[in-house]
C-alpha cells in the first residue's frame, strides 16, 4: 500500500511534465517517489503489482487518444507498456539492497527502459523524459552526441541525486562528503551540457544557411469523412487553392499532408486496376499545378502489381509521398513508408498464423472489419530540386518521413547519413495524417494531447542530425523546427495562427523559408549507441539472477564422504 501511494506521485508528475501542460521543470524530481517506492524493505511482489496497476492507469490515461479509434488496442498497448515499471521497480529495490550507487542505476535502466519500450511494437518512442524538456533549447542540444538518450539520462541522474539526499534526510542523516561529491558530478554534467548546448547554439551562424522557401499545407479532415472516400474531389480541390496560394506566396517547394491524395499515384499501375483512369486524372492535375509553379510533395497511396507462379496479379500497396517537378512530370522516384504503425497501418500473421490474425483483427481501428495492411517500403528515398536551374549550387535534397517515423530516431538518422563528410540530405520532411486523433463534434474539432506531444518529439529529430524538418499535418501541427530544435512561430506568408502549438484542429497554410546547416553529427554517424548500452544493461541485471538457477548445487559434505 505504501508503495503504490509513492508510485502515484510519479505517475502525476510524469504526466503534467509532457505537453500540452509542459510543467518540464517537474521531470527533475518526478522520479524520486518511485525510486523511494522502490525500497529494500518492499515485498517483490506486493511492489511488482502496485507498480504495474499504478503504470498500467498512468498510460491509459496518457494514450485516451487511442481509445476512440480502437479500446481493444489502446488497453492492449497501455497493458504491454505497463510491463516495464514492475521490471524498474525490482531492479532500483535490487540495487538499493546491493548498495549500488543510484546515481548510475537510475539514469542507466530508466533510459534502458525507455529503448525497450518500443521493441514489440515496432517503436513506440513516446512519453520520455527529455520529451518533456522539448522548448529548453541549450539543454537538448546534446542531443547530437547521445540521442534523445543523452537528455533523459541526465534527468533521470538528478532524479537519483534528489532520492538519495531524500533517503538521508528520512533517515535523519546529514549527507556526507559522499553526497556532496555526487552532488558536484550532477552539477557538473548540468552545467557542461548547458555550456555545450550555448556553443552549439552560438556556432549556427558560421554553419548555417537559408534555403529554399517551402509552404507547408495543413487540412482539417475527419479521419471518418477522408476513410469514405466520397469527398476525395472535395478535398484534393481544396488542397490546390491553398497550393496555389502558398505557391504565389514564393513557395518553391510546397508539401502536402500523408495520405491526402485518395489516389494510387504509381503509373505501371493503372492498367491493371478498375480505378486506373481516375486515378491517371489526379496525377496530371497534379503535374499541371506543379509546372512552372513550385515542386509539390504530395502524400498519396503507392502501389506494385506482383507476378504470381499460377499466374495470378497482386496488389502491393504502400502509403507514399511522390514528388512532381517544375516541368510538370511526377519525379522517377517516390518515398514509401518503412517504420508502418502495428494495427493502424498493418495486422501481422495474415499468412504464417491465420487463428491468430483473427484474433488480432479485434484490435485495429473501428469500421475496418477488412484486411488493410499495407508492405512497407524498403528504401530511404532521396528526393532532390533545384530551384534555380541555371545554378546547380541551388540544388537541395530531402527526405521524408511520413506519420509516426518522426518519432523514431533511426529513421532520421538512415535520411541524413553522411557520406564522405557530407550529410545525405539538407533537411527533412515530415507529412502526417493527424486527424486519427482529433474529435469532430457539431463543426467543432476537439484537438488532443497527442498533436503537441507529436511536435515535441519530432524537435529531437531535428536536433540529433542538424537538419530542418518542415511539417505538413492534417489537423495539426504544421510548421517549421530548424536545426537546434526551435519551433518557429510566424512565417513570410500564411493563414495559420502566429503561434505553432495553436495551429491545432484547424485548415491553413504557411510559407517559410528553411535554413540549411551544414554540421555532421557524432549521433548521425554512431546512432543510438547510449539506450542500446542502457537497455542491454537493463536486459542484463533482468537475466542474471535467473542465471544462479542453471548452476550446479554444490555436493553436501556428507555425499562427498561416502563417495571418497
């Protein structure tokens, strides 16, 4: 009982730090009632059932935007994830009866921890830490060494500082020389990231360039209304008037939202398919807004006809971005997306497990009582254009990520690569179909907290590889975040609010021009190399004391003597 009581403080914290309330300055503390709940004195098994209740409400309660799409899936995820506190809690009570120092336990397992929450589900990299740290600026910079790691450790060491002086005090104690030296450490690494994020800041100028002015479409359709089908005119005409207006604003790249264009926009195609022909009349309208206007990147379906052995045709469908040109033609090359969203985009075991992919099918979005799935893409696209074509200097290229990649730092990280020194891409490009997450109710949208913790995950994106990242969203949030994670309000042209973390729940557009940094970061090239060490000693510490249980039990004294 008296650790499910300190548990719940954490749970509160851990809420009200992350967007849209943003109490961040409360992520320094929040973990200190956990790793006091975490006590020695605690039973393994009265702790490992409290911290499961008490984690599997925080996450119901921090993922409700799930539940309207699909209460199956939302308790089924929010149940898995749940999983990870009880694991936390016995290994900060095991540490704590070793007297191993918390100072490195804590920050070790709760971002090994963060790592592991995505491995099942194909990455969910959601609710950290140093998510709630998203509008600091100095201090998320270290960001391109460690990944968003790098800000969660040093949080989660602080957390571990304040618990143990917390411990000293309950105990009626004064802190020792011990304290005060860890105390100096913590210090230490605060003021060193604080001092680096300021150098990194300071250095911009000599390294970063403006680029090419983008416009960035944002529509506000109910993901019921874009699922029927029947307002696809509607809505691509729609998205040409506010097109042409960002284009005439001075776009030279103009992007539209994932998925927009209820269309399979792949031309080998169309001849195999009953739509092909209406599907043939969205691309040259297409290519006839693009010519000698801007370059358009569009969110639309793709699609590969397979040969089978019998002779039969498939359907490999994609969710996609293409790119059409100045010179009115769709560009050879199109994005498909790699990293699909489990039950939103694809349902496992259609073929290796039919019992239970029916099973599963009960967890996927209502109405869609039909198999969905769709192949993941398998190549990280990059896309180039030249905005001046006397000039081949003007030449940028670009990646896309489309939806939820932006959360997951591997997929930034494949787009930006280096290559001999220099980077792959100049910025990145995120297109995504919010609306899953927004209530529609007479003529009024009722945003979530999911569309703001959205945008401050994709700031991480940004920072960890220097690269602007343009967004481009349904519902919201459109905008721009440069290379050190700034969300930048305003813009040159545009009918979206001032303020970015307003534009929610709404239709508009803006025009901006994007900057170019030309820095190559130490986590672009090594990647996620601080939670992969975290989590593999987190891994570790869960093995190891199963381990004593395959080695042999020593021979009794007696058994030895008879046998001599």
């Amino acid at each position: 009982m008296i650790s499910c009581t300190l548990l719940l403080p954490t749970a509160a914290l851990l809420t009200v730090i992350q967007p849209p309330i943003t109490w961040a300055w409360l992520a320094w503390v929040a973990l200190v009632p956990f790793i006091l709940a975490s006590s020695p004195n605690a039973k393994p098994k009265p702790l490992a059932l409290a911290a499961y209740l008490v984690s599997f409400a925080y996450w119901l309660v921090n993922l409700y935007w799930i539940a309207p799409i699909t209460i199956i899936g939302w308790a089924a995820v929010c149940a898995y994830l749940a999983l990870l506190w009880p694991i936390l809690a016995l290994t900060i009570r095991y540490c704590r009866s070793r007297n191993i120092p918390l100072l490195l336990a804590v920050p070790i397992f709760f971002v090994g921890a963060e790592r592991l929450q995505g491995v099942f589900l194909g990455g969910f990299f959601w609710h950290f830490l140093a998510h709630s740290q998203f509008q600091n600026i100095p201090l998320i910079q270290i960001a391109d060494i460690f990944g968003t790691a790098g800000v969660s450790f040093l949080i989660a060491m602080t957390n571990a500082l304040a618990a143990e002086f917390a411990l000293t005090a309950l105990k009626k104690q004064k802190p020792t020389a011990l304290h005060i030296a860890k105390a100096a450490i913590v210090a230490a690494a605060i003021i060193a990231t604080l001092t680096y994020g300021k150098w990194r800041i300071a250095q911009s100028e000599r390294f970063v360039k403006p680029g090419p002015v983008v416009g960035s479409i944002q529509t506000n359709i109910p993901q019921s209304v874009k699922r029927a089908g029947q307002a696809s005119d509607v809505i691509f005409d729609k998205l040409i008037s506010s097109s042409t207006q960002a284009a005439a604003a001075g776009a030279e790249l103009v992007v539209w939202p994932e998925t927009m264009v209820q269309a399979i926009l792949n031309k080998d195609v169309w001849p195999y398919i009953s739509t092909g022909d209406e599907y043939k009349n969205y691309d040259q309208r297409l290519a006839k807004h693009a010519k000698n206007t801007a370059f358009l990147l569009v969110g639309a379906y793709g699609g590969q006809i397979r040969f089978q052995d019998d002779g039969t045709l498939t359907l490999a469908r994609y969710n996609s971005a293409f790119l059409y040109t100045p010179q009115g033609k769709q560009d050879a090359k199109w994005y498909s997306k790699i990293h699909l969203v489990l039950f939103g985009e694809v349902v496992p075991f259609y073929r290796t497990f039919p019992a239970l992919y029916k099973i599963l099918m009960s967890f996927v979005p209502k109405n869609y009582n039909y198999d969905y799935s769709l192949e993941p893409g398998t190549e990280y696209t990059v896309f180039k254009m030249t905005t001046d074509a006397n000039t081949p200097a003007d030449t940028h290229k670009f990646g896309v990520m489309i939806c939820y990649e932006d959360t997951v730092p591997q997929i930034a990280r494949h787009l930006a690569k280096a290559q001999n020194g220099r980077k792959a891409v100049d910025f990145l490009v995120n297109i995504s179909n919010d609306g899953w997450f927004v209530r529609f109710k007479n003529n009024k949208t009722f945003p979530t907290a999911e569309l703001s913790q959205h945008t401050a995950v994709c700031v991480f994106r940004a920072v960890e590889n220097r690269l602007a990242v343009v967004r481009s969203v349904n519902t919201g949030i459109s905008c721009i975040i440069d290379s050190l994670g700034r969300i930048k309000n305003g813009y040159i042209a545009g009918n979206l609010p001032q303020k970015v973390l307003q534009r929610t729940g709404m239709a508009g557009w803006f025009v901006d021009r994007l900057p170019i940094d030309k820095r190559v970061t130490l986590f672009s090239k090594y990647g996620q190399w601080l939670d992969f060490f975290c989590a593999a000693c987190l891994v570790a510490i869960m093995i190891l004391p199963g381990l004593r249980w395959l080695k042999p039990k020593p021979r009794s004294g007696k058994l030895d003597r008879k046998i001599r």
